[in-house]
C-alpha cells in the first residue's frame, strides 16, 4: 500500500517565509533564480543562500505540512529503536526513528513530500508490526540522529575482526607468518577502515585527520574545533596497508616510501563535495598521514557569519568598494584567512568583474571566479602565475599568499596599476604587516600608496548554546581582564553591552557539543585602515611606535580586545581569548 498523500495547507513554503516577513520578495526572487541556474531545490537553495536558516526553513514546513518538529541533537535514541530502520535505508532517505511507544515508533524525516522515503518507512513498519509517526527535522539534526547508529571504533572493529580472522585461515593453510599480512588486508577490511575513517571525519566536522604509528599501534586522531582528539587505536601491522590504500585513492606512488607526497582524494555525496588534501611524511619505519578536509559543495560563509561586526566589518566592507589597492589579512596557518578573503570574493563577484585568483590549494570553488592552482614543481608559483593574470585583464586578483620578495613586488605593482589586489602574510598581528612588507624589499612610498588595509584573526572555539551558563571571571584572569576593558574605547563596545557590569560565560558540556562546551568556531580580529596620516608616515619609512600611535587615534581594538566583547556577548569563553592570544 502506498504512504498516504502529505497534507498541506492551501500555503507553499516561499508563501510562507514571504508572508511572516523572514524574506523579501527580491531576495526570494534571487533566490529562485539561483536555484533554477544550479538545478538545485529551491530549499536547498534557501539555505545555500544563507538569508534564512535551518530553523526559518523548518518553521515554514511545521505551517505549511502540519507536522511537529524534533531536534535529535537533543535525544538519546535508544538501540533497539533505532534497529527498527536499517541504517542504509536511513542515510538514504534521510530518516531516523527516535522513539517508540507501544506499536508507533516515531520516525524524524527531511523531506516529508519524499514519498519514496515514506513507503521505504511504511513497508519496514508493516513487516516488524508497528506504525509510523512522522516529525520533521533540520539536516543538521538529522545527520546527528545518524551518528547514534554507531561510532567509529564499533565499525572500524568489524572490519579489523574480519582481517584478522582471514590471517588467521591463511596462516593455518599455508603456515605463512602473521607479520606477513599485506595481501590480506589490502583488500575489503582495509578499504572499509578507510572509509569509515573518511565518513565519521566528515560526519563529526573535522578539519583535519591524522594518521600516524605510535608504539605498537596506529593512533587516529580528528582535529574538531582547532583541537586534536584521539578517536581510534588500530593494530600496527594494518598501518601500512591503510597507507598504501590512501595512496591509491590519492594517486600517488605507493612503492614511494623515502620521499613525502602530496595528493588530493576527491569524494562527491548527495549532500556534499569533500576534497581530502593528502599529506605523506616518512617518519622512521613508517609513513605519516595528514587529510585536510575542504567542503567544496558550498559557497563560502558571510563575513557576519565568521564573526565580523562593528568597526572591523565597517572597514572590510568600505576598503573593498575601493577600485584599487591592496587588502591584506595576517595570521598563522588554519588562522582562517583563505575564508574570509572568499567572504570578500563573493562580494565582489558579480557581472561584469573579472576576478582571478592564485592559490595552494583552492579551498573554495566560485562560479564565475578564475582560479589557478600555482604548481612550483613545473615553474608555476605565485610570481610567475601572477605575472601572467595582469595580462589577462583582472579587476580583482585574489593571491593566496605573499610569500617572497617577488610576488610581493608584483602584488604592489598590481594594485599600483589599478587593480584590487587581495592576499595573505603570515604575521602575529596587523601591524606586522608593514615591516614585514619592508623586509621584502617593497619601498615605503609603494606601500603607503597601495595599501588600503590590513586585518589579523585568530580562530577561537564558540561556547555551546545549550549548556552556556554566566560565571566569574577566574582570580588569575580578574586583572588583566579588566585592564583591557579600561582600554577599549567606548565607540567599539557592540550594542547590548554594559562595559560597567561585564558578564562572562563559560561552556558546561553536554551531548550536543560533546560534552566539550563549544561547538564551532569564529572569529577574532583587528583591522587598521590606512588613513592619509598613515600613509605620509609609513611612506618615510617608520616602522614603530609612531604608526602604532596612530592607529591608537582610530578608536582601533586589538584581537584580544575583540575577543572579549565577544566573551561578554556569550560567543566565547574568555580563556579561550586569552589562550589564542597569548603570543601577541
């Protein structure tokens, strides 16, 4: 029997976000044309846009199909409920059940228009004796309710079971050794532990995953939120197979063992594209893995989104409606540079701009943006990949980073030539920059002139919202804290914020966040902007105290003084500003 029909309101979803004012009509209208340009969902689209969120969209879909809503991140589903639905069948209509009483079992859904995916529920429901209750769910909740299925060491166990039990028949069979395992698990339990591995990276929003022998066995670790986590402990002697089989996906050498490698493994699913960019270091008796993990499915973030308000937005926002000049963001790497410098990209991108970026590696692919991939190993760098682009007739050239003398020149002469130029340095603060750009032998009247601003971010873990509580500021912090809160100058404080009764808050961990306190992260950050004052001083050639004093005069905050307002505004913990602070 086919899952009865859904029963809507006389209301469509855009009727809705239209009417209760969450979009207006020129957006959805943009929106509506993006999606048609993409061949994508328009409520996919909806949330690709970033005008309205998860919770905007599901709210619509509660009024328009008449059905509750559940936040699985929320719940603790049983075992035996969730054996009611194979998992298979879950990961493909994007269903999880969550609760049964008695002969219903209620089961949290997407799209509840999928009729396919209801009749998948239904007939599983007739064969195991119950009935269905349906409730919506965001994508994020659902991909949380997915997780309860299982962890990562109880899938991977499968697979090393299986490779250990056929060592075990080839070693009574032929009397071979059991350190001579390689062609055993080269084959299916080697590829299912790597791509569970892969799977519950992308699944737990890691963005880095290590591999690496230590001792008498193989140590997985997922990076989460700028912290590493060990997450796994596999055998030693199946360490060199996963290598050799990471190396097949990434097409690299595998009898190469003395040289480190680089690859990029590329992996397309119904909700994503993820590119793993491959890392091989031979350490002694063994190799070391690194995979960083790049969503290439979407757009990049909104500057407001990573964390940008107040003075630092303003800037960013006025420095770019420029023509030309020089935008440059300092920081230490996975500071996340390349993301924002993306955020202004999208910006920009609009028709009639011809923009043009070299980077290593494209993190972000931009319809309608001109990106190369500089290739040192056949000539291709940043100097030379540059000095091609300004014949190609830029607008805006995006340069990945500044990494030598010679781009610098070019970068500076670009924006001296009417173009916009946007790049990276590593420096500990914005007004590294300067010097920095001195020491590469760039003239000081060349910077004054091209240099429009300079910003330096960190990235710090943002508070979990569910179990962030106010709390006192720890004694050993107590002062310096308020000493910094002394010097920020009113004009910076955000609106909302009471600079004579600060208050501070702090992550107490639970099952969303993992217990950890935050989830997520945003940004911290300073931007100087290079006023006419600035540039007489810079181009005399000062490198010091005067351009500091200066900046001082532009009601300017430092990076840990932006990260306390964000602590006072409950974003971040104020250790974490201190700890991401500290060297500056």
């Amino acid at each position: 029997m086919p899952a009865p029909p859904v029963q809507t309101k006389k209301i469509t979803i855009a009727e809705y976000l239209l009417q209760e004012k969450i979009i207006s009509q020129k957006g959805f209208e943009q929106i509506a044309t993006q999606a048609h340009q993409k061949n994508i969902p328009i409520e996919q689209a909806f949330l690709e846009s970033g005008v309205i969120s998860e919770q905007d969209l599901l709210k619509a879909k509660q009024a328009v199909y008449q059905l509750e809503a559940i936040d699985l991140e929320r719940v603790k589903i049983p075992e035996e409920v969730m054996n009611l639905l194979p998992k298979e069948l879950a990961e493909n209509y994007k269903m999880v059940p969550f609760q049964r009483a008695q002969d219903i079992v209620s089961i949290a859904l997407i799209d509840p228009t999928d009729l396919k995916a209801r009749e998948a529920a239904e007939f599983v429901a007739r064969n195991k004796g119950f009935r269905v209750r349906y409730f919506l769910t965001t994508p994020t909740s659902f991909r949380t309710g997915l997780k309860q299925y299982g962890d990562l060491s109880a899938e991977v166990e499968g697979a090393v079971s299986a490779a250990e039990k056929r060592i075990e028949e080839r070693k009574e069979d032929t009397g071979e050794k059991i350190g001579d395992v390689q062609a055993v698990v080269k084959s299916a339990p080697v590829s299912k532990i790597v791509s569970v591995i892969m799977k519950h990276a992308v699944e737990g929003e890691a963005s880095d995953i290590h591999i690496e022998p230590f001792g008498n066995n193989t140590r997985v670790r997922y990076r989460i939120d700028g912290e590493l986590f060990t997450t796994l402990s596999l055998p030693l002697y199946i360490h060199d197979s996963i290598v050799s089989r990471i190396k097949v996906l990434a097409s690299l050498k595998i009898d190469e063992t003395r040289k480190p490698q680089d690859g990029r493994i590329h992996i397309a699913t119904t909700e994503k594209d993820m590119d793993f960019r491959v890392s091989i270091l031979p350490l002694v008796g063994h190799e070391k893995i690194v995979m960083r993990l790049l969503d290439t499915s979407g757009s990049a973030p909104t500057l407001g989104s990573l964390g940008y308000q107040g003075r630092n937005l303003q800037i960013i926002e006025n420095t770019i409606l420029k023509p030309n000049g020089m935008f440059l963001i300092s920081g230490p790497t996975g500071s996340g540079k390349s993301t924002t410098l993306f955020s202004v990209l999208t910006k920009l991108n609009r028709e009639g701009v011809n923009i043009s970026t070299l980077e290593d590696p494209i993190e972000y692919r931009v319809k309608g943006v001109n990106q190369s991939q500089v290739r040192p190993d056949v000539g291709f760098s940043f100097a030379t990949g540059l000095r091609s682009m300004l014949r190609q007739d830029p607008d805006v050239i995006l340069v990945g980073e500044i990494r030598d003398n010679e781009t610098a020149q070019l970068a500076v002469n670009a924006a001296l030539t009417g173009h916009l130029v946007l790049s990276t340095l590593h420096t500990n603060d914005a007004f590294g920059a300067i010097p920095r750009l001195m020491d590469m032998d760039v003239e000081p009247f060349l910077i004054s002139n091209t240099l429009n601003a300079i910003g330096a971010q960190r990235l710090v873990r943002r508070l979990c919202d569910d179990c962030k509580k106010e709390y006192p500021l720890p004694q050993y912090l107590k002062q310096e804290v308020m000493d910094e809160l002394k010097a920020i100058p009113l004009k910076a404080y955000y609106q909302g914020l009471n600079p004579q009764k600060p208050t501070f808050y702090k992550g107490l961990g639970c099952p969303r966040c993992g217990h950890s306190g935050y989830k997520g992260r945003v940004s911290i950050a300073e931007t100087i902007e290079i006023t006419s004052e600035m540039r007489s001083i810079i181009a005399e050639g000062v490198r010091g105290d005067e351009i500091k004093k200066h900046i001082s005069q532009q009601d300017f905050i430092t990076m840990r003084q932006e990260g306390i307002l964000k602590a006072l505004q409950g974003v971040t913990s104020i250790e974490e500003v201190w700890t991401s602070t500290r060297s500056d």
